[in-house]
C-alpha cells in the first residue's frame, strides 16, 4: 500500500506539471507576450504619469511644500478625502444590499435595474453634473424639497457627497454581485437547518466570503471619488475653502498656465490612489491564497 501510494503521488504530481506547461503553452512566448505588456502599459500608464513627475521635480524642494501645505490646498485634500471616504462608506453598504437583491431574487423589472448599476460608467460625468445640479438646484425638485427642511444640497459638501456616490457605487456592486453568484447556498441551508438566525448566517457564513470582493470595490470606489471632476464641478459651486475639491484646484492651477504647481498637487494625489489600489490588491490577494490554502 505504502509503494502504491508513493507511485500515485508521483504520477498526480507529473500530471499536474504537464497540465501547468500545456496551459502556459496556449499563449505565446514570455518574452513576445512580456515586452507586449510592458510597452503597452508604458505608453499608456507609465510615460504620461512620468510628465507629473517631470513638471513636479521643476520646482524646488522649498516651492513644492509651499504649495502642498498652503492653506487652500490643504483644505481642498481634507474635502476631498473626507467627502470620498463618506461616499465609499454609502456606497459600501448600499452596493452590498444592491448586488444581494439582484443576486437572490427576482422581480419584474429586474434586468432594468441590472442595467441601471452600469448608467454612471457610461454616462459622461459632466451630464451626472448638470442633471444633479438641475436636481437639486434651488428651483430643482428635490433641491426645493430639502429646503423646505432646511438643507442646502447644490454648492455645499452634501452635493460633492451625492455626485461621488452616484458615479462610485457600481463598482461595489460589480465587484460583489460575481462573488455572490458563486456562494455555495448548501452552507447557508446547512447554518439555517441548525437554528442560526438570517442575520448570524450573514455575519458568519456570507461576510466572510464576500468581504475581499467588498474590499477591493469600496477601494475602487474610494479611488474613483477622488479623482472625480466632471460630476462634482457643476454641483460644488467651486468655493474656495468651501466646496472646492483637488480635481477643480488642479484645473484651477491649469488653467493659470502654473503646470509645475498643478503637478506637484496632482503628485500628491498620484500617491493616495496608489497606495489605496496597491493595498487592496496585496489584500485580495492574501485571502485568495488563504482561500486556496497556500500560507
């Protein structure tokens, strides 16, 4: 017995690497498809951020923290941090509650609302801007509905908030709704058979198989918010100190013909993002690796 297991281990294991080469053998070389990928994302990616970089390093040492702690910009990052943060917390909740009822249910109208997640990738951001301004505007409807109760929407922080969330959320719901599609229900059932209640099955069975793919869509959310202008530009009134996020101060600084001091913001900005996306994929890769038992 002992022969016998030693041989199939030895064969599974031989089977296993001429799977693994057979299936890297279906795309060309390394280096063909290597020097593709990097020229590719150098064009695209890598030279054009490389001009922030370039523009930044014109100004001195001393000039560039003149102008990334000036008391304008200053507030511009503490809005548009804090404005993305709340919208990503929005739409981390509601993107979760959304994709669950287009996963587990059906109803008349669904494929519709299925298509309305995708409206905000595919209409221009400066459209969201005016019709959320036209909205909730002074004389737009549900502008003339809150300041019935008092609240200002157009050209305060509550607009930026509702113009990050509307052109955010599909990326949690996107980044869910896959994952949900693939739960294995048995062990819902199976918790449920037991006596476990509908909101301890979610915390303790649901959660924990979705939270990479929340993860990783409220990060993306997060990213997105930040460098949004179309949307908000029209909705923020451009105030600043009030209502004047980094995008428009950036556009602000362009339009000033001042590229050196636009760059040197948009630098900072290049290094958020960055660090956010890189975190959210070391972590979705740590728990694909957990998942497949690889520690």
């Amino acid at each position: 017995m002992e022969v016998y297991s030693t041989g199939y281990t030895a064969e599974t294991e031989r089977f296993g690497k001429e799977m693994e080469s057979s299936t890297k053998k279906i795309i060309p070389g390394f280096g063909l498809t290597f020097g593709i990928t990097v020229t590719f994302l150098g064009l695209l990616v890598i030279l054009p951020l490389s001009y922030i970089v370039i523009y930044t390093l014109k100004l001195s040492p001393e000039r560039f923290f003149q102008v990334i702690f000036s008391k304008r910009v200053v507030t511009s990052f503490a809005l548009s941090l804090s404005s993305a943060l709340i919208a990503t917390l929005v739409n981390t909740v509601m993107g979760v509650v959304i994709a669950f009822v287009l996963v587990r249910y059906e109803f008349p109208g669904k494929r519709i609302m299925d298509a309305l997640i995708e409206i905000p990738f595919a209409l221009p951001t400066s459209v969201a801007g005016i019709s959320l301004t036209a909205l909730y505007g002074e004389r737009g409807v549900m502008g003339k509905l809150y300041s019935h109760l008092g609240i200002s929407v157009a050209y305060t922080r509550l607009g930026i908030i509702i113009a990050l969330t509307f052109v955010s959320i599909p990326y949690v719901v996107r980044s869910v709704e896959p994952v949900l599609n693939n739960l294995d229900h048995s062990i819902e059932e199976a918790a449920g058979s037991m006596g476990a209640s509908r909101s301890l099955i979610f915390r303790r069975v649901i959660f924990p198989e979705i939270a990479p793919a929340v993860f990783s869509g409220a990060a993306l959310s997060f990213g997105r918010c930040l460098g949004e202008y179309g949307s908000v530009v029209f909705i923020a009134g451009n105030m600043p100190y009030k209502t004047e996020i980094v995008p428009i101060i950036i556009m602000s600084r362009l339009q000033e013909f001042n590229y050196s001091e636009a760059s040197a913001i948009a630098f900072v900005m290049l290094i958020f993002s960055f660090m956010i996306l890189f975190i959210s994929n070391i972590v979705s890769s740590h728990n694909i690796k957990i998942k497949a038992g690889i520690r």
